[in-house]
C-alpha cells in the first residue's frame, strides 16, 4: 500500500519540478509512511519524511524513534537533536538533493526562512520549491480499503447517534450530552472523536459552529448533534437534528427543505460533475423556498484521514468529483433567534453515483 | 485586563517598527481579547485580530460573529465572507496600516504569500514585519489572577491523579485507564484534557511520548501517568510514577534520583536565573548518579493558556527567569527495555522562589 503511494508520488516529481520532497503535514505523512503520531502543538512537529526517487527517510527526535520504526517500515529513520532544520544538511548530502519540494500550505514561514538559510549555504546548494496540494491531492480518491475503513467509521458514528438520541430527553443540558457522545464513541471501540461534538439545542442550533453550552434541552426545540469518531485513522462526520415533541410550524417548514435538498444532491451527485454543481444541486432548493441567505456554509467536504480535507464541495472553487471520493452532504437553514436544522450524511462514489456510509435513521417526514 | 494587556502590546510597537500587528495564533487572539474559539485544524483559521495604536479589529467569518461579538466586548467584529486574505484591503484601509506585524512563528508560507501581495498592491503598499514570540513574552509573566486559575487547574490535576492512583490495581489496561483519567477529568469540572493522557507501564515507561497501548498493567512494574486539565483556558500537567507492588532495585534506584533532581530543581530555581542553569540543577544530579544519557529531555516548560508555552526550562537557549513565571518540572530517567520513571510538578515564582502548585501527594521515599 505504501509501496503504491510513494510510487505516486514519484511520478510526480518530473511535473512539480523537484528530486526530494519534504512532508511535515500530519495526515500526509502518515498517508505516505504509516507513521501515526500526532503533533502534540501546531508548532510541534513528531516528525517529517524526505521522499527522493529512490530513497524514504523518516527525520525524528528519540521521543518518537522507537514508534517511527515500528510503524513506517519502509523508511529509514533518522533521530536528529538539534532540531529538524539543523539536520537538513545531512539529509541533502543523502539525498543529492538539489531541488526539494515543500508543503506550501502548511509551512511555517519562520522555518522555512531557516530552512531557506540551510540550503542555499549548502554545497552544492538546494532550491526549495513550493508544493501546493501535492499529497492531498491523492489523498482525496480513496483506495478500496480505505472506502471500507471510512464506511466502519461512519456505521460506528452512526450506532452512536443512534444510541444517543434513544437517551435524549428534555431537562438534559448540552454539555453533559457532549460528554456522553464521546463516551458512547470510546465505548464502541473507535480511537476517540474526530472532534469536539457539537450539541446544540435552540437558538444555539442557529449557530452552525455551536460549542455545547450548560443550556438544557426544552420541549419542540430543535437539538443539532454533529459528531464524528476516528476508526483506524479514519474519521466519520455525521449530523441529525432532533425535536424532543412537536417542533413548530417553521421549524418543519426549514426541516423538510433541508431534507429535500439533502435528498436530492445525494441523487443528483455523480462522478465528474464539478463540486459547485453539486452545491447547487442543495442550495437551489433552498434558495428557491426562500431561505438561501439562511445556508451560509458549503455544502460538503471532503473526509478520510482528517475531518476536513479535499475537495471542499461548496459554490467557490470548482473541483471535478471522481469515482472514490468520499465527502460529506450537509445542506443547513439557520434562523437567528429561532434555530436551525442541519442534516449531514457521508458518500462514496461509486458506479457513478453516490452511496451513502453513514446509517439511514432517524430523520423525520413532517 | 483585556486593556492593559493591548496597552503592554501597544507600547512594544516603536521597537518592533511596526504600526499594526496581526495575531492568528489561538492562544494569543484569546490572550489579548477573550475570544475563546479554536481552530479546527491548524489549516482551518476561526479568526484574527488586527491591533492598531487607536483600534482593535477582530475578523472572523459568519459561524463565529456571535461568539466573537460576546466573548470579545473590546474589539470591533468585522464578517468576511471570502476568506481573512482578501479583507485585508478593508483593514488596511480602517486601520491606515503602513507596517504591519504578523507571527512569524505561525504564519503559514502560502498566507505569508497571499497576504504580501495584498499588502504590496495596496495604496499605499503596506510592509510585512516578520514578529518573533511578541505575545508569546507577554504571556511568560502571570498576572496574579492567572496564577489563581493555573492553581486551580493544577489543584484539579492533582485530585484525578489522586483518585486514579487509588483504582490502580495489576490487569489493568493503559487505554482504559487513559480513558478514566479524561472521564475523572469532567466529572472534577474541567473544560477538558490539556492532552491526551499518558498511561505507560513496563517497557512503554521508557518511551518520554508513550501513548497508551492496549497492554495490561502488572505487578512491580513502573506506571508513568503524565495528565493535564484545562480549567477556565488555563492548562495544568502533571506526571507520578506509579509501582503496583514492589519495584526491582535497579527501578527503585532512578527514582530516589529523580526525586532528588526534582527536589533540588524546586528548592534552588529563583528568579533573575537563566533557565539552562535551572535545567542543570536537576541535571548534573543525574548526570552524577550515572544516567546523564537516559534523561534526554528538557526540565520543564511555562505553562498557561497552552501546555507548553514560553520559556522552555531546558539545557539550550538560555532565558531569564521571573517572578510570576510557571513552569513544569519534571526530570526522568529512562532505561530502554527496563523501564522510566518521571516526576512532574509544576511551579510559579513567587517571594523570590518557587511555590508548587500540584500536589504533594503519591511520592515514594524508598
């Protein structure tokens, strides 16, 4: 599997205009080595890879050693100790690197004017080459297994959801159902959430980024639950929006365009139609009913190793959708003051269309 | 406090030739407004502050206005709706920005790039200032009600660890007793973990990063259990070593060397001491008895609104220590294959010495 990934992302060096890659991104490097350690801070890297065409160094400090060759056995590791850029100058003269690729986007601009200073002193001096999107670009069409690792994720969560929402009363406050939800995610054997869950009931639920309050949950009031697990490093992102008793008129109304439009994205949506297509497939119905100055987010995301990650599917920056590629489909309404209604499944595409990962339950039919 | 922190921060702005700065980093946005939002992703901004002599901006996007707007009363919230890069023009405008401060320590490469060709487009073209660690020196000193909180949270700490440590029994597994600790956790009333727990028995004791693995705890083996809370914002960390039955020897003796390189370490460090002599209090002591290899890490870090923070307490890089300081520490020893012990207090200095604000409890005297 690595052996495949590391031979894609060769064959793109000749394109990119580079003989060594440099990959510091959490996700990218556990997508290319199997190395799974997380970056305790932004600012605190466990490790990065230095990918030549025929060479796979894996740089370090002894805090990770022992971990990095347990679990990127096709890489050599190397332990540095005075820091990552100190040891740039060893891994050139390795490497014969003369160009080296670095992630654009993920770069921190003070270390790379270090690293700039490092290898323009070397000998024979190295060009450093912006990289955009290099492996998130492979990382957004999903190999068979990984579809199968997203798809226990997403009937993980959605056991999850379903549980949770069994045990919701009124009286109930955010944040204790916030705590629960991550519970109910260890409980069933994921890694842990992909992140904080969102438990938002009332005029919180207008707020698409709701944090969980101490507000508890009262009668016919709308309560979003937007929760995610990590399977294997795979994450599950998932949304329901229930009613503890009969929600009001209005509430309905905005629920059934929700659904509609949720509904018929997933029908519509096909491979190498353009991400912006697919958002309007949503927002068009929800524009047309009146409410589209109410659905302020894109449509979707794309999810695997992290929550977020290619291709956004939303009205800006069009992306042509293939088969394999597994995002989210979550059209919302929002009214300040009143509540809101988001509705949120995971799809694959696959024979041309999309299947969804996540479970069918628990929407209604007003 | 919000005001006195903006005037400290104004008050730096003739040395660092700059007229407005820009904060994106979490902590330090939170530090100087009270806006408490996190980013998602390092890739995923939740906004920015723009500081000027005479005004303070906060941007943001639509999910976070309301937030922004309560948490944040000293700032002006402005929405963007096409990403921070592209209001930049407006800001600059408002603010009449000609010399611009950004983090150079956590400003990514492509926003560096984007924002410099705004900047330099502008009329009149705004200068881009790389800024090194501005906000980050602040925070090194505590105000007297940060240091109240950081109590707080380390009193806290120091009650879950005291509560698991009574559970402790052989058996036990790492991964469910991690668990427990975030379970204790919320139940003392944290906001959170500050980090995931460690929970290291045997062999995993050796590794300074271990995370817990499904392996069962048994009988003499040393337990490191390193654990954070955040209260309020305000991070603790704390670490014991744990024998469930009595240890070997060979274990008992790092620990009465640990000990001591901790005990010494907290009795002598005082303000106006560089850190690096504060780390070699501990270390020569280490380094005397024998295991100076086996103690490959720092003694401790500051410690406030994030778990490592301004100054590092270690043999590199020498600081100035002061009054109203905290920091961790926390001097270990490790023997690959055998097994590690640590110990982790955290300090502040106070009357010209240091004040341990965990507990005192769950020492060994062998």
């Amino acid at each position: 599997m690595f052996e495949n990934r590391l031979r894609s992302l060769r064959s793109k060096f000749g394109g990119f205009e580079v003989d060594t890659v440099w990959i510091i991104q959490p996700e990218n490097r556990r997508y290319l080595s199997g190395f799974r350690a997380s970056d305790g801070q932004l600012t605190e890297s466990s490790g990065s890879l230095f990918i030549s065409l025929d060479q796979a160094l894996l740089l370090t400090d002894s805090r990770y050693t022992t971990q990095a060759e347990h679990e990127a056995p096709g890489f050599e590791v190397i332990t540095h100790k005075q820091g990552a850029v100190n040891a740039l100058s060893e891994i050139f003269d390795r490497l014969h690197s003369r160009r080296l690729g670095f992630e654009a986007g993920y770069l921190i601009w003070e270390v790379y004017q270090k690293a700039q200073e490092k290898a323009s002193q070397h000998s024979p001096p190295v060009e450093l080459i912006p990289l955009s999107s290099m492996v998130e670009d492979m990382r957004e069409i999903k190999e068979p297994q990984e579809v199968e690792t997203l798809s226990r994720s997403a009937q993980l969560i959605s056991d999850v959801l379903a549980k949770l929402i069994e045990e919701l009363s009124p009286g109930q406050v955010e944040k204790d159902m916030a705590w629960r939800i991550e519970t109910l995610i260890r409980q069933h054997g994921a890694d842990g959430p992909a992140f904080p869950p969102i438990v938002a009931s009332g005029p919180n639920s207008a707020l698409p980024h709701a944090v969980p309050t101490s507000k508890r949950l009262e009668k016919g009031e709308p309560v979003i639950l937007d929760v995610g697990a990590i399977v294997d490093g795979y994450c599950s992102d998932m949304t329901r929006t229930v009613f503890l008793g009969e929600p009001t008129e209005d509430l309905k109304e905005i629920y059934r365009i929700v659904r509609e439009a949720q509904l018929t994205a997933i029908e519509l949506v096909r491979p190498d139609m353009e991400t912006t297509e697919a958002d309007s497939l949503a927002r068009e119905i929800i524009k047309k009913a009146g409410f589209g100055n109410f659905f302020g987010h894109s449509l979707g995301h794309g999810i695997g190793l992290a929550t977020h990650e290619s291709p956004a599917v939303g009205p800006l920056k069009p992306k042509v959708l293939q088969e394999g590629m597994v995002f989210t489909i979550e059209p919302g309404i929002y009214l300040p003051g009143k509540g809101g209604v988001r509705l949120e499944q995971m799809v694959t595409l696959e024979h041309r269309r999309a299947r969804v990962l996540t479970g069918n339950e628990n929407f209604y039919s007003f």
